[in-house]
C-alpha cells in the first residue's frame, strides 16, 4: 500500500528508535569466516551489508535482521565486536538441521487442541490487503503471503478462534480513504509504522494514519534503499545531502515519509513518480533517473525479473529500516481488542519462533516461485 503505507506497504523508523544505519565496504579479511548455515562473531568494521555480501553473495541482510531480530532491534541496528550473529541457510533455515516450517505445524496442533469450544459468538474480523506484493501480500501465495499470514496466526494464538474473513482490493488509496472508515473491515494490511509526533510535517497519507489509526505493534522490519546504475556519481554517495541535484524515482502509490524525513525533497533532488515500481526500474537502466529508492526487495525482485544487474548497484552507505504494523481505525468499536489480540498473538511467536518460521517459509515459496 506503498502510500506512505507499504505497499506499497510500508516505516517509522523514528517511533521505534530506529535510525538509518550506516554500511562500510566490505573487508576481504573477514569475508572468509562468513559463511551461511553457521553463528557469525561479529568483528569490528563489520556490517550488516559486509557479512550478507560475504555469506550470501550479496547485499540484501534481510535475511539476517529476520533471523536475529530481537538481538538487532534491542541493539537498534547497531553491530558490537563480539555480537553473535545466526546466518541462516540460504533457504531460510537456521541450522541444516532444522527443517522450515515444523514450528509452525507443532504450534498449530497445540492451538488445535486447546480451541475453547461454546455457544459465544462473535461477528468475524473482517481483514482487508492487497494484491501485488509478493511475498507479503497476494492471493496466488500460500495463505495470502506473509502478513496475512502473520495476522491470521496471531489472532488465532490469541484465542480467537472466529473464522476470519479476508478481502483483496487492488485500489489501496480506498483502504483507508473509504473502506476502514466506512466500517466494512476491521484490520488493514499493511501499512509504514509512522512517527507521530511531528504529524503538521508528515506528507497527507501519513498524517491521516497517524490522525484517524491505531497501529499494531510492529509484524516486520522492510529494509529500504537506493539503486543507481554502477557508474553513476550518485552510486558514491555517502550521506543524504551526496545525493543533491539526483534524479530519484519512488512510485507514486509508495510511502515518501523516509524521504521527507532524510530530506530527499525538491529542490534538493528532482521526483520522478510512475504508476510502478517496474517503470522505475526501467527508467533507470535508460539513464533518465539517477536513483532508484526503494524497498531492497522489490530492487531484487526488479533485477530478478528485468535483468541488467550487472548494472546495478545498491548504495553500501545509505539504507534504513522501517516497522511495518497493522491499521485500526481509532472509532472502530472492537479496536482495542482487535489490537490486543493481534500483539498478544505477536509476542507469543516471537516466543515460540512461530514468527520466524512464517516468514521463512513464505520467502523460501515466493524464491522457488521466481526461479
């Protein structure tokens, strides 16, 4: 729900303590002692970037914040010489040992077996996403993608054992323009955790989240960043104010608040805002924008798809991650206990490793697919 949401989807960095972590360049006499499948000490000079470039061959760590999330998010991203770092497989498995998906399966069989049974009943959570952001939401994947899946599980870990009706509309600026205030859904999926405490200086689809919904406490982390062609001046940049005078591209359905925040806003820089995320992509390997600013994955998913990644470049220097939440509208009568359900059910598979393994499982499906 890009729209300063995330789909895009979306991040609110500020809120949860999070600032833009710095990349130093890779070190090629740590690289060695890298490897995926094993626990990584960390050493000085190391960085999040450095070891997923020499573990995995490349510069997407999304993998590795997933893997040790509470370790980086108590931390807030930083890397301490000595820090015990899980590097898991390149399928997403923590150890070779440990097949994906049996957490998942033995937490559903417990749940199974203690569903409180009875004549209550309550009007079912009406969920409402996307299509068109794999592998977090869309109905062709294995339980509508990874944050539906997330929701769905916590609700039902809470003890909500209502059947969950669950609506895919493509038009996401009506989520939250017509559909949650009108009162046909409960729970939006998924939106940019944003800070609210400077809402006078957010663009208007982050202050309307902030002004009329409550978030959930954060489901996942969305690593954003910046592409250019790997000659480009900009590919160098160093700091925020490196890019001035930079042709940049965003969607324009995407959140812009990382942006306004970092100070990437005309007549620093120059906006390009096509209808996707593709168009971007394309008009990058033409040379008719300098950066790319998007979410890693879907650059990943751009090079996977288009090519030309010999091209490309992901600035080492600049990248941010951003809590991304679910959305109750403040006046919707069940918002406080569709919140608490959601957030009980979120710490429970922290606990269990139940989190980890959704998300595991639904990236290992979405890669097998884009082979």
């Amino acid at each position: 729900m890009g729209y300063d949401m995330i789909w895009r989807i979306g991040r609110g960095a500020a809120r949860n303590g999070w600032a833009a972590l710095t990349l130093v360049a890779l070190s090629p006499v740590l690289a060695a002692a890298q490897e995926a499948c094993t626990t990584y000490s960390v050493q000085d000079g190391d960085t999040l970037g450095s070891i997923a470039d020499a573990a995995y061959g490349t510069f997407d760590y999304q993998r590795i914040f997933n893997a040790n999330r509470q370790l980086l998010t108590e931390s807030s991203g930083a890397l301490n010489a000595g820090m015990q770092l899980v590097l898991p497989c390149e399928d997403g498995r923590l150890t070779p040992d440990a097949a994906l998906g049996t957490v998942t399966e033995t937490q559903e069989t417990k749940a199974a077996a203690a569903a409180a049974t009875g004549d209550t009943y309550e009007r079912p959570i009406r969920i409402l996403s996307a299509n068109g952001w794999a592998a977090f939401t869309d109905e062709s994947l294995t339980g509508g993608g990874i944050f539906v899946r997330l929701a769905e599980t916590a609700l039902q870990r809470a003890g909500n054992n209502e059947p969950f009706k669950i609506s895919y509309v493509d038009d996401v600026v009506s989520h939250i323009d017509v559909l949650l205030p009108s009162g046909a859904f409960d729970l939006g999926i998924a939106w940019d955790i944003e800070d609210c405490t400077n809402v006078d200086l957010l663009p208007d689809l982050s202050r309307k989240l902030c002004m009329e919904f409550d978030f959930s406490d954060p489901i996942y982390e969305i690593v954003y960043g910046y592409a250019t062609l790997t000659d480009n001046k900009y590919a160098e940049a160093r700091s925020y104010e490196d890019f001035e005078g930079a042709r940049m591209c965003r969607p324009a359905a995407w959140a812009s608040s990382d942006l306004i925040r970092n100070g990437l806003v005309e007549p620093m820089v120059t906006w390009t805002r096509p209808e996707s995320f593709t168009e971007c992509y394309e008009l990058l390997l033409k040379g008719e924008v300098d950066v790319y600013a998007m979410d890693v994955e879907f650059i990943a998913d751009n090079i996977r798809n288009l090519g030309s990644g010999d091209k490309v470049t992901v600035n080492s220097s600049l990248t941010e991650f951003m809590p991304q939440g679910y959305i109750v509208l403040k006046t919707n009568p069940r918002r406080q206990e569709i919140l608490d359900e959601i957030n009980v059910g979120l710490r429970d598979m922290r606990e269990t490793g139940e989190w980890y393994d959704i998300v595991s499982t639904s990236l290992a499906e979405y890669n097998a697919m884009a082979q």
